[in-house]
C-alpha cells in the first residue's frame, strides 16, 4: 500500500488556495495549505511533506525567505514556487534560492498538477540512479545526501536538481546535451514546450561555480556552441 503524497499550499490569495486543495486532493494527494508566510514556514520545517509550493508575495514571511530557510536546513525537500509572470528577477531570484521550479501566475491549474507530478517523478528518479558521481578537479558527490567532496576534502552542498543536471549529462558524456533535451529530461518539461532556456543556464552557471577552478573558463562542463553542454571527465581520468 502507498501511502498518499504530502502536499503544503502555502497561499494567501483565498480562491487560488482553495482551488489548489480542491484539485490536488482530487488528484489524490493529501493536502495541507496555509495563509501566511509564518505559518508557511512553521509546517515546512516540520519536514513532513514531500513537496511544498510555495507563493512568493505573503503575508508574514515572503516565499524567498521560506525557500531560502528551508534550503539552509534540508537540500532534498521539492518546492515549487509561484512567482509573477512578468517579474524575471523572481524566476531567476526564486531559482538561485533552490526551489526545484516555478510556475508563473496566472497559471492554469493544470499546468500546476503537471510540474509537480514531474518535480515528484525526477526525484523518485533520482533515488535510483548511481550513489557517487565525480566531477570537476576530482569533486565527489554523494547523489543521496547531496554532498560533494573536493580534494583537499572541504564538503560542497549540491541542490538536488544540480545533482540530477549533472548525473543525465554525466550518463550522455560522449555527446552535448541540447537545453531542450535537458528542460525535457531533467525538469520533465514536454519537449518543444516554449520554456525559457535560462533556466538551464541558470543552474549550469551555479555549477560552474561549485564544480570548476575558473568558472569563467570551465573546463570540465563546457559549452559546445550551437549544440548544448557537455561534461568533460576529470583529469586523468580521460
Ligand atoms: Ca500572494
């Protein structure tokens, strides 16, 4: 027997809540939702449920704050952020704290169930897939925990969609991978679905800066122009 899957709305705007915790428990999710940014908080570090989706303008707390508290304490926890349409700061804020993805409002309820249920997936994915993964200079990485390890032994946190970016180009190593392919079967998007491609650079430039001696000039997760990223094997290892 499964157990249901947990669910946190965390939205002040009183209709939008109440349509989220009508359709997701019709989908058959188990659902919690609060009306303010404290409160939101307060249930998240609770740990207790498996994805939380989390509005940015709240009363209380704003939702970075949330994302960014709750990712200090648990990399592994899967938030989805609603942020503004028309705001790029907060698609690009709201990915920089680590939320595992975004659905800019108005959004249609539909497209919502959609990108949890591929947030959810990609993580279930993920619990499968090899434990250690080694990049860069020499950089370990525990894909369970999250945790990489660099030579000289200094630990590096990894977000879980990171680890997940860097295990598919990993598993496609002989070849660059499209943004395309990635949005497709990292994040789940459907292929040709119009998502920015920022959001993969956005997470590459990220790390870049964990994995690579000179982000600027990266020489292990490099760009082949007009076709994608590739990951280069660690010196020594080639
Ligand atoms: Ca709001």
């Amino acid at each position: 027997m499964e157990s249901k899957i947990k669910l946190l709305i965390v939205e002040d705007e009183e209709p939008i809540r109440q349509g989220l915790v009508d359709v997701f428990t019709f989908h058959g999710y188990e659902v919690d939702a609060v009306d303010n940014g404290t409160d939101g908080l307060e249930r998240a570090e609770s740990g207790a449920f498996d994805l939380i989706v989390l509005d940015v303008m709240l009363p209380g707390m704003d939702g970075f704050s949330i994302c960014n508290a709750i990712r200090s304490k648990s990399r592994d926890q899967l938030v989805i952020m609603l942020t503004a349409k028309t705001s790029e700061e907060d698609i690009i804020t709201g990915l920089k704290l680590g939320a595992d993805d975004y659905v800019a409002k108005p959004f249609s309820v539909q497209e919502l169930v959609l990108r949890v249920q591929a947030v959810l997936r990609r993580s279930k994915k993920l619990e499968t897939r090899d434990s250690e993964l080694i990049v860069g200079n020499g950089i370990k990485i525990d894909t369970r925990n999250l945790i990489g390890t660099d030579s000289a032994g200094s630990e590096i946190p990894f977000t879980r969609r990171e680890v997940d970016l860097l295990s598919y180009l990993w598993a496609n190593r002989e070849r660059p991978v499209t943004r395309d392919e990635l949005l497709a079967e990292v994040w789940g998007y459907k292929r040709g679905a119009h998502i920015e491609t920022r959001t993969v650079d956005i997470h590459i430039a990220k790390l870049r800066r964990k994995i690579e001696d000179n982000p600027k000039e990266p020489s292990y997760l490099v760009t082949i122009r007009g076709e994608g990223y590739k990951l280069l094997p660690p010196v020594g290892d080639q």
